[in-house]
C-alpha cells in the first residue's frame, strides 16, 4: 500500500490543478435533472449501457404509488444513445412488482433490463427480482417471502450464458437472517446456493457476485468473518461444485480494508478488484484487490478531504484498462468525487469533484463509459429540483463527463 508521505504527494498534484486527467467543474453535462413525481427522484443505482450506447438506471422514489409518504415507488429508465431524452420504462406500484429499485441494472441479450426492487413484493414487503422488455412490459421474477428463501434484494443481478440470474439478499436465510446468495432460472425458480450464519462464514451481503473465467461466483459480506470484532466482512467464492469457501476475513489487521459493499470486477489476469466501506490508515475505506492464488492486498487508502473517502459502490474498467469509482463524500459531508486508478501508473487521481448546490452532489452507484472514454454517472441528490420523496438538496442528476487526458 502507497504510504502516507506517498498520498499527500498525490492529493497535493490534484488540489494545485496540475495533476494529468482532472477533468474541471465547467466540463460536466446535466443529462437529466429529475424532478420528482412522475419524473423519478434519487437515482441511485449509476448507469449501464446496452450496445448500442442506451443508458438505464433506476430512481428509487418517484413515479406512481403510495410509498415514501406519497414520493413514489420508484422507476427504471432509459436514456437513448447521444442525447438526452430521458423516458420512463416502468413505474413500481409497490405491490407484487416491488419498491424502491435497488443496485446496477443488468442488460440481457434480448435486450431486457433485469434487477431487483429492495422493498414490497406480496406478501411480506420483501424485495423483488424484475425484468423490463424492450417494449416496457414488466415481469416480476421473483417475490421473496422473507424466509429461507432470502429478503431485501440491495445488488444488482448478474446473469449466466444461459439466462440464469444470480445476486445476493441481505437479510433472510436460515438461521439467523444473514442473507443469501440465490440463483433464479428464466422462469424464476430459486435455489439457494448459501444461507449466511453470520459468523465466520460471514453475513449481510450489500454486493452483488461476480463470476471469474472458471465459472466460480464471488461476493463479499459486510459483516462476518474471523479476527476481527467489529464491520470486518469477508470476500467468498462459491465453487462450480457448490462449495463456499471463504477467500479473505477483512479487518484482521489496522490497515486492511473492512466493511466490503460494492461491486466487484475482474481484470483480464484474473484479479479482481473491489472496495471497502471503512478501514485503512485513515478510516476511510480502501481500493483492495484479489490475486487469483487469494492473497488480498489494500492498494489505496482514502483519507477524506480532497482524497474522497467512503467507497460504497465498487470499481469498474475504462476501456483502456484503468479503474473508476464514485465517493459520495469528501470525507467532511461535501458534494462527492469521481476517482481513478492507473494499473499502469500504480496510482490513484481525483478526476472530478462536484461542485455542491445547485448542481449535483453525491455521486452514487457504478460508471458507465462510452468508445470515446466519456463517462457517464448519476448523483443522488442535488440539482435543484425538490419534491415530495426526494433528498432535500434536490432530486438527483444524470451526468456525462468527457474522457480525463
């Protein structure tokens, strides 16, 4: 890991402006402010794209519905390639389809948007697994019942080559209701493949999973594990045979990342990569990454301030091999970062910082890129809309921001 002498050196580059890639306040293009109501409010989920440069995403309030005291039940939607026309695909009722819509959308083959609601669903109110045609029918694959079958979809799903769907509860399962990992054929029939007990095989998994070239699924959990007493989290893998094993126990020592949230990416040597919510030498969450033989190395520490900290949403790759991530604070409640790593360079840049009211602020969920290398996002919070349901500084924004140089 980078030392503390190392890091001020960096973040001094990026607050004096001449460090390479910062991509400046005026650079950035308002897609969409939402407004509430009908229109959605506070997206949350990022951005994914289709192949031919579709942009969907979620809000989880707004649209039609009783829920959040009359603020909706949230939406999917769609933003066409190149412009900035914004359509509403489906507004949650937040009965049997669910509520308040949850983690990265996935696009199928068919062209379908696949993801889960974390609320309503009959009869208990637990979550929903959903697919959006083309056309804006939906079809609700799953209703959790909140038992062993799991409760509380927070990730996006992840699907196989033959339409099966995978991802995480994070609560429900035997025991003591520490969350699950499913799997869902196409016509939705669920099997669990794990039931957390909490302990030392680990609980209360906010990511999704992710497979590796093998056909083995990973995940992280935030709570759980060995070695350690307090928001430790543990990184699995379920094997192509069933076996769960535990790869990582985090918080096992002062530097080591804990409280694993967000999603996780492999790279083309089979690495993977992901981020924790507290830990390092400041507190502040870490950029860790997972060597194919299981060896766990923290590669950046966040230390607040013009460093960024809180990494809740994971990484992903650009498509010149560099990693990206979203912090939604400075570490002192400012407006949130966009974050870089260069594999090459071995170092981490803030490439954007908000800039507060009455723009966007809290930039929340996973990146979407581009063939030019733009980058596309969405902020929770901000841009001077405010309705019934949404954050009191503002609906949230859909962004685009050009490639750093």
């Amino acid at each position: 890991m980078l030392s503390r002498v190392s890091r001020v050196a960096a973040i001094a580059l990026v607050m004096t402006g001449t460090a390479a890639g910062v991509v400046e306040a005026r650079d950035i293009k308002v897609l969409h402010a939402f407004r509430g109501g009908k229109d959605g409010g506070g997206p949350s989920s990022g951005l994914t794209s289709d192949t031919q440069g579709n942009l969907y995403g979620t809000t989880t309030t707004g649209g039609k519905g009783s829920c959040n005291g009359g603020g909706g039940c949230g939406t999917v939607f769609e933003i066409a390639a190149g412009t900035v026309k914004k359509k509403t695909l489906y507004t949650f009722k937040g009965k049997n389809d669910g509520s308040a819509p949850m983690g990265a959308v996935t696009v199928g083959s068919d062209g379908s948007v696949y993801g889960v609601a974390s609320a309503s669903g009959a009869p208990c109110g637990c979550g929903t697994v959903f697919k959006i045609r083309p056309d804006g029918t939906e079809k609700t694959l799953y209703k959790f019942l909140g038992g062993t079958d799991g409760s509380k979809p927070l990730a996006g799903v992840t699907l196989d080559a033959s339409g099966n769907i995978y991802g995480t509860t994070q609560q429900g399962g035997g025991g003591c209701g520490c969350g699950t990992v499913y799997e869902l054929t196409p016509d939705g029939t669920e099997t669990i493949l794990h039931s957390f007990t909490g302990g030392a095989d680990g609980g209360d998994p906010w990511s999704g999973v992710a497979f590796d070239s093998a056909g083995n699924l990973y995940g992280t959990t935030q709570d759980g594990g060995t070695g350690c007493s307090f928001e430790c989290g543990t990184l699995f893998k379920i094997a192509t045979n069933g076996t769960k094993s535990v790869v990582h126990n985090f918080g096992v020592d002062v530097e080591d990342g804990g409280a694993p949230m967000g999603a996780l990416v492999f790279d083309n040597t089979g690495t993977l990569w992901g981020t924790t919510l507290q830990g390092g030498d400041s507190v502040r969450g870490t950029l860790y990454k997972v060597t194919p033989d299981g060896t766990e190395s923290v590669v950046w520490a966040f230390g607040g301030f013009q460093d960024g900290a809180f990494p809740e949403d994971g990484v992903v790759f650009d498509g010149t091999g560099n990693l990206y991530g979203t912090l939604p604070t400075d570490g002192s409640e400012g407006p949130g970062m966009i974050f870089k790593w260069s594999i090459a360079g071995q170092s981490e840049s803030i490439v954007y910082a908000f800039p507060g009211l009455p723009a966007g602020r809290g930039p929340s969920g996973l990146l979407a890129f581009d063939a030019g290398g733009h980058m596309y996002g969405t902020t929770s919070s901000g841009g001077g809309n405010n309705a019934t349901g949404c954050d009191p500084n503002g609906c949230g924004e859909a962004f685009k921001l050009p490639a750093p140089k």
